[in-house]
C-alpha cells in the first residue's frame, strides 16, 4: 500500500500535498486521481488546485478560511483518492525538425553521437504523459524522455525562444506556446498553437494527455500555419 501524502502548509495561503520525490507514471497516477477528488470536494475558499510532478498545490484565500480548515479538509478528503491512469488522449504534435527552427539539433545530435535522423528518431518514438502544465500559460512538462537525449540546459538561457519551439531541458521535453526566454535545448517547432485565450478550453493539452511528436516536412508546416524565421 502507498504511504498516505505528506501535507505542509506553504507561506500563509497555501499548502502543498506530496505524494513523492521522483517523476514516475505511479506517482502521477495519485496525483491525477487526489487532483479529480479535491476538484469535486472544492470549498469556495480554494483559490486553485496546481498539479505538480509528485505534489499538488492547495491555494486558498486567507480571508475566508483558517490554516486549519484547510488542512482538516484535506485529511478528510484525500483518503477517498484512488490513483488514475493517464487519460486515453493521444495528442500528435506536428514538429519540422531543423536547424533553422531547431538551432540545437546538430550540435546535440553530435554530442550524443548519434545522426540527426538518429536523434529525431528517439524523440519522436514515445508517448509523452503530460505531467503538468506551467512556466508560461500551456507550457507542457513531458516525461518519458529516452534517456540517451537527457541534457542539461543552456549555461547561458536564450532570451527570446518562438512560440512553437520544441526543447529538451534536464529528463523533459517540452514546448513553448509564447515567445519568452528559455534555457532549454531547441530541436524543432510544431505550428500547434498551445495557448489561446479566446479559445474554450484554452490548453490544447491537459495534464493526464498523452503526445507524441511526429516528424513533418517544411512544406507540412508551413501548410499546417507554421511561421518561418524572419
């Protein structure tokens, strides 16, 4: 049996739920199912609900609950929590694989010894679990990276990564729905648009999705609205 979640209050609105310390499908599993639990037991003080890779965050307002309503919810209401499998979701996200959308393509592929293709092959082969969204609004945290492409970020982050930019960033992938600095290593870009806040959802993923990145053409990208460096 599991051990039942750490729960410690985080500054004066917040606590956070840990059910470990790794990144895992199992730990995932409970965090997904605790999430969907919470979410239907809300109280109208809980400000938010933050899945994490192992954790959720409980942000409530101050004003309107004691530190100690909270936390005599959560014990009341986390044993009812049964972990749940990733959803059946298969997003495919278009990527165009290349140097002048990917500028760190090449040079990873000749650090890992392997042919771009070689490269392009092993990230593109798994289905990525979304383990959460964060960082930039859509931003998607991918697990599931084969670990011969596990690299450590850019000693010197990129101050302006396009939106669409497909990286790599420690046992992650990822990509970027804005433009906005970033230190993660660029193999490509996918024309999906992650984010869009006139859209109903807005995410075009969702934490408990499956992706799974699929190598297109220039021309594919362009077709499917893909912007080209200027």
């Amino acid at each position: 049996m599991a051990a039942p979640p750490h729960i410690q209050p985080m500054g004066d609105s917040a606590f956070v739920v840990r059910f470990g310390d790794s990144i895992s499908l199992e730990l995932h599993a409970r965090v997904v199912g605790a999430l969907r639990v919470l979410d239907s037991a809300r109280e109208r003080w809980v400000v938010d609900l933050v899945p994490g890779y192992a954790s959720i965050m409980v942000l409530y307002d101050a004003l309107r609950a004691a530190p100690e309503d909270v936390l005599r919810w959560l014990e009341a209401t986390l044993p009812s929590a049964r972990p749940e499998p990733p959803s059946h979701r298969l997003v495919e996200v278009p990527v165009w694989y290349h140097p002048s959308v990917g500028p760190d393509l090449e040079p990873l592929a000749r650090e890992k010894g392997l042919a771009v293709e070689e490269l392009v092959a092993l990230h593109t082969a798994p289905e990525y679990p979304v383990y959460m969204l964060g960082f930039r609004p859509g931003f998607p945290f991918l697990g599931g990276l084969d670990p011969r492409l596990f690299s450590p970020r850019l000693a010197t982050p990129r101050a302006a990564v396009p939106a669409g930019s497909v990286g790599i960033g420690g046992q992650q992938t990822g990509i970027y729905p804005q433009r906005s600095p970033g230190g993660w290593r660029l193999l490509g870009r996918t024309p999906l648009k992650l984010f869009s806040p006139e859209r109903e959802p807005p995410f075009a993923l969702n934490v408990g999705d499956r992706v799974r990145f699929v190598s297109v053409s220039e021309a594919r990208y362009r077709e499917l609205g893909g912007e080209l460096p200027a």
